[in-house]
C-alpha cells in the first residue's frame, strides 16, 4: 500500500508556508505529519500538490494507494479506521476527507472535493488538522508528546553526560549528542535530542522540547517548552512555543516566542519578536486567500516567516507578523504585520528583491550546510516569485 497525502483547501490558510512545500512536509511536534505517518502505517509516501512543486515532491501511484490528508495528525483511533477501509471506501469527517484507498486504475481520477465518488464512512473522533501557521505552534505541545512516545517506544536512550543536571526523567537522547553543563527540566514534558545534536555549555532548556539531528544550542541559551529546533539548525537566546521546520539560524540573543519560522531562514542578532499586544487583545494576521488580516481567536502569537526569509540585526517584530518567502528585512523601526514575498527593505520602504540576487544568496546559504542550490529549487522559487507578484505594490 503507497501513502499519498494530498493538498486539500487548507494548503490556502497556511500559505506563505505552502509557496514552498506540501502540508503534509510541515514539521509540528518532532516529525513532519508525512513522516508521522510513515511511521504509523510502515510504508513509504509521496504527495499530491500543486503542479509546480511536483518536480521536487512528485506522487507515486502504485496498484494498491491509500490518499490521505496532509493537513491531518495521525493517532490511534485514525490508523484503526483507515486499516479497515477497503478499496473504493473513503474515511469522512464533517464533511472533510481525511483518506481513501484507491487501486491504481482509479487514482488518476483522484479529487479530494468530490467525496461523493466514494462510499463515505463517518469518522466521528476528533480530528487533529492543520489549517492555519499558527496551528502549528499551538498544537506544537500535543504533537511532541505524540512523537516522542512513537520514536522512543521500546528503545533506551544514550547516557546524558553528568555534567548535566536533569529534572525528571522523560529525555531521550539519540547517537552522536554531545550535551553538557546544561540543565534539562522535563517535569512539565518530554525532552528528545536527536542525533547528532549539540547542547553547548549554559544552557537552560524546559520539556516540551525537541532538538532534531545535526543542530545546535548555543551557549547560555534559555529554551521554554513546547518548542522544536528542526534539522541542521542553529539557536541561542530565548526562545518559548516556536517551531523552526529547519536549516534555520536563530543563533543570537533576542527573543523569539510563539512563532514558526520556515526552512533557510536567519534572524540577526538581538531581534525580537513581540507575541503579546499592549492592549492584550486578540491578535490578527494576514491571510492569503482572504488578502486581508485574520482574526486568530489567540492573544499569544508572534511571527510567521515564510522559507528563505532574513532580517538584520536589532529587527523588532510586532504582534503577529508575516513575512513571505524571501523577503529580507532591515531598517530602524518596526516592519509592517505583513511584508510580501520578494521584498527587501523595512519601515523605512520596500523594493523587490530580485530573483537573481536571491539566487546568488541561496547558493551560499546552503553551501554552508553542504547542500546544493539546484535547478529544481530555482524553479519552483520562480515560480512562487510569480504567483506572490500582486503583493509587491512598492
């Protein structure tokens, strides 16, 4: 059985995440939801999205395919009702559709609108989905938990080195982690240090909390719960409920709180993102499909940053802010609530940041982490360049 997560309306309310990525590629908790559901089921996936991400993330149609909704956390209540679909059966809630298992001859066909082509079964459990950024840091605690009793099930941790003091008992801790004169409070949840990871010295960090492999704490760094530091990244200050999706760099001092940030992402010393208004009211954040602010029904929430997106040193962000993909941030002041894809500048203006200009900075950004800016990356960046052009009015 092939695993298909499909993009259904909810990939609209979670843009400018999505220019970049299907939903189901979103990190939230320690893993992404595909890689939750690989887990779970046992089976290798693909993803059915929009057609210019398709070259980087193309789906994979076999005899036997089970489509699933990228923007849905599996649990244990959703595998035992998705193993019992049978072909031509399509799990259903409230409408949404949550799976369907399809034969290979019938998947071209595939439309996540029309749940009417399938014998409907009602699912009436709870339904953990993602259809907003700030979903993410919200339910980040939850999903961690989850993750973290899937990945450790049945496994014994590395030793934490005595140098550390440790309150509680629920870490767990991978090959290769280097950790030391630090402190690790999990009474108030779990705390997972990928492989690879490095803690350096100082260090004060509280459970919930994920460090994924290859990243970096550094030195004095205050690190609140419900947080994940994704893969190949790098952090320092104070950081409380944020979700960086990974190879991101947040390695200063400032503060950053209730917050994701996207892939190839870098925060400039001592910037601060506010997370709490002044008159403690309801925060709004601007909305793509709605080309208007959305109110988020939370008083806590801080900034969205979209892949490839910087700001400068001393950056001050307001309560709920959303920069688009790589816009570059600089300037005395504070930038507006929503700075569009492709801008460069700050309060004191912006232009466009052009493709080629961002082109030559991506090529060095990720040959720092030893990857390679290829063709494929271009394009799929052109194309977002192109689909966000009515948001840049400078």
């Amino acid at each position: 059985m092939t695993i298909i997560l499909f993009d259904d309306s909810s990939r609209n309310g979670l843009l400018p995440l999505t220019f970049t990525r299907p939903v189901a590629a979103l990190r939230i908790g320690i893993l992404t939801i595909a890689e939750k559901w690989q887990r779970r089921l046992k089976s290798d996936y693909s993803f059915l999205t929009e057609d210019y991400l398709k070259e980087k993330f193309p789906p994979k149609i076999s005899d036997s395919n089970l489509f699933i909704n990228g923007s849905v956390c599996p649990d244990d209540g959703l595998i035992e009702a998705i193993d019992k679909l049978s072909e031509g059966e399509a799990l259903v809630n409230q409408g949404t559709l949550l799976a369907v298992k399809l034969k290979g001859s019938d998947a071209g066909s595939f439309d996540y609108q029309r749940t009417d082509h399938y014998k409907a079964i009602e699912y009436s459990r709870e339904v953990t989905r993602i259809n907003f950024p700030e979903n993410i840091f919200s339910l980040n605690d939850a999903e961690l938990r989850k993750d973290f009793d899937l990945i450790t099930a049945g496994r014994v941790s590395a030793p934490l080195s005595n140098t550390n003091i440790l309150l509680g008992e629920d870490i767990f801790i991978e090959e290769g982690v280097e950790a030391d004169c630090s402190t690790f409070n999990t009474k108030s949840g779990p705390i997972y240090l990928g492989k690879n990871s490095q803690v350096w010295e100082g260090c004060h960090i509280r459970g919930s909390f994920a460090l994924c492999n290859d990243s970096q704490i550094k030195m004095g760094a205050k690190i609140y719960g419900m947080t994940t530091i994704g893969p190949f990244s790098r952090v320092g200050g104070e950081i409380n409920n944020s979700v960086l999706l990974g190879y991101s760099s947040k390695g200063h001092e400032g503060y950053l709180g209730n917050a994701v940030l996207g892939e190839w992402c870098n925060i400039g010393a001592d910037s601060n993102n506010s997370n709490l208004k002044n008159n403690y009211a309801e925060v709004r954040l601007w909305d793509y499909e709605k080309e208007n602010f959305r109110r988020t029904g939370l008083q806590f929430c801080g900034l969205i940053m979209a892949d490839h997106a910087k700001c400068a040193i001393n950056t001050m962000f307001n309560t709920g802010t959303v920069i688009g993909v790589s816009a570059n941030i600089f300037g005395s002041g504070f930038p507006r609530n929503f700075i569009p894809d492709f801008a460069w500048g700050g309060p004191q203006g912006l232009a466009v940041y052009a493709l080629s200009k961002m082109f030559e900075t991506a090529e060095k950004v990720y040959e720092r982490r030893n990857q390679h800016f290829n063709d494929v990356e271009k394009r799929l960046l052109s194309a977002v360049f192109d689909l966000t052009s009515k948001h840049r009015k400078f």
